[in-house]
C-alpha cells in the first residue's frame, strides 16, 4: 500500500513511478553533407533520459546498423540518404 501525502488541504496518493514514463530527449549532430569514400561521425551522446535511465540507441541506413551513441559510416555512391535514430529508454 503507498502511503498518503497530506499538503493541508488535500490528501492524495503520490505519483505512481511506473504510470508515466517519460520520453527521453535525443538530441543529434553530424554533417549534413558528406564526401564519398570519407567516414562520417553521427553523434548521439548529448541525449538525455529525464529520470537518469540508461538509454539504447538503434541507428538505421539502408541495411546498416548501428547501436552505440556514436555511429561512422562511409559512403560508398552519391545520392540522398536518410538516417534513422531511435533512442529508447
């Protein structure tokens, strides 16, 4: 049973910890252009959860993965590509 709090005018239940989990805050940075044939650093280290969790990170491009805060890729054509991050606490 989870005690009561009393503030003087109401009395309630305190905030379950397990009802509302909090997204965590991703946060990105890697260049928008890059050469071909050249490694590129994508960085996802600055992330947050809001309540200290460890968090897990899934990078994703056409068949590669990746699951580190901080990804490299080299890529081998020309071309636009788009870059998947999950973070997930």
């Amino acid at each position: 049973m989870r005690p009561l709090i009393t503030n003087g005018l109401r009395t309630s239940l305190p905030p379950n910890p397990r009802s509302r989990v909090r997204a965590p805050l991703a946060t990105l940075s890697g260049p928008e252009v890059v050469s071909v044939g050249r490694p590129a650093r994508f960085d996802a280290s600055a992330s947050r959860d809001p309540e200290g969790r460890p968090l897990r990170f899934h990078w994703y491009l056409r068949g590669a993965a990746g699951d580190s805060a901080i990804w490299e890729h080299t890529f081998a054509d020309p071309g636009y590509y788009r870059l998947g991050l999950t973070v997930e606490n």
